[in-house]
C-alpha cells in the first residue's frame, strides 16, 4: 500500500512531482523517488484536478453530485499512476499522494510552498496541446519559491509517437528499408 511509512511532521523537506499519468510524468516520479532518496525527504506525488468547465463554470451552475465524481476519478488517476510507476511496490521513500483542486501550474506552486521543497515536472503535452494552454513547467518555473527540476521526455515517449505518426499515416512501422539493405 502507498504512504504506508509514518508521517515525519512538517519540518521534513519534500520533493513534490506532479502527476497525470502520462509516461512525461511517471519518467517524473521516478526522478522524484530518486530524488527523495539522495535526500531523505518526503515524496508528495500530486495530481490538479478542476471541475467541468473550470471553477467559473462551476459557480455559475453547481453540482456537488458532479464534483465529488470528478474527485473520485481524479483520486483514481492518481492512483493508477502510481500502480504504473511502482507496480505496487513500496518506493522505500515516505509518500503521500495529494489531490489538490485548481489548475495545474498554480496548485503545484501552492503545494510547494517552502523553500526547500523540489518541485519535479514532465514535460507539458505535445506542440497542439501546449498551443491551446499555458505550459505547466514554465508557470512553475516563473512563480515557485522553490528549486524545479523539468525532465525530459522520456526516449519511449519519442519512439511510440514515431510510430503513431507512421501507422496513422500508413506507412511501414518496422525497420527503414535502408537498414534491411545493410543486413544482406
């Protein structure tokens, strides 16, 4: 079970990760375990989640049956994430996983908030997502009172949306023609 070691209070430094499942962040978290290991400091993987429509949205037509299910779904990506990164092995670092309710960037600031935490990010989405909405990395490097450490996209990232790119665009997935010529 995660978070299963004691809470060491407040004075403990954190390395606070953001999570959202994708192989950016999870390439994240395990720099983070790493990261909490060197130092002894508590893992704080963190997940944002924001109601349908965003909080103006949601003040203007509330539905707390809708808000508490979009909160469970988050606790639930969260939690899956962490099953993908650890498999359901301890980490060997102490861990408490937050869900925190705002947008990304500044609720991964608002957790990180003492002067030696870590904050660690993935990479922010692909060129068509970052056109569409702020990037997550560089919010936090701007506004965090705190060291981040932004990690790069993961070599399996680049491999599989190569391949995406290729089978969506129906053309051969396997090794260039111009390797299959070197083997003869």
């Amino acid at each position: 079970m995660y978070g299963n070691r004691r809470h060491r209070g407040g004075g403990t430094s954190r390395v606070v990760v953001g999570v959202s499942g994708s192989l950016g962040s999870l390439a994240a978290l395990h720099h983070g375990v790493a990261e909490a290991r060197r130092t002894g400091a508590e893992l704080v993987p963190a997940l944002a989640w924001e109601p349908p429509g965003g909080e103006l949205g949601y003040r203007r037509s509330p539905c707390p049956p809708l808000l508490t299910a979009v909160r469970e779904a988050a606790e639930q990506r969260l939690r899956d994430a962490l099953d993908a990164a650890f498999g359901g092995a301890d980490p060997g670092v102490v861990l408490r996983p937050v869900v925190i309710r705002g947008d990304t960037g500044p609720a991964l600031v608002h957790l990180a908030d003492r002067a030696d935490d870590l904050l660690v990010l993935g990479p922010s989405g692909g060129l068509l997502r970052r056109r569409f909405r702020r990037s997550v990395s560089a919010h936090c490097a701007r506004a965090a009172g705190c060291p981040v450490l932004t990690v790069p996209v993961p070599e399996l990232r680049s491999e599989l949306e190569t391949l995406e790119r290729r089978a969506r665009w129906h053309l051969p997935v396997g090794p260039a023609p111009e390797l299959l010529l070197m083997k003869r």
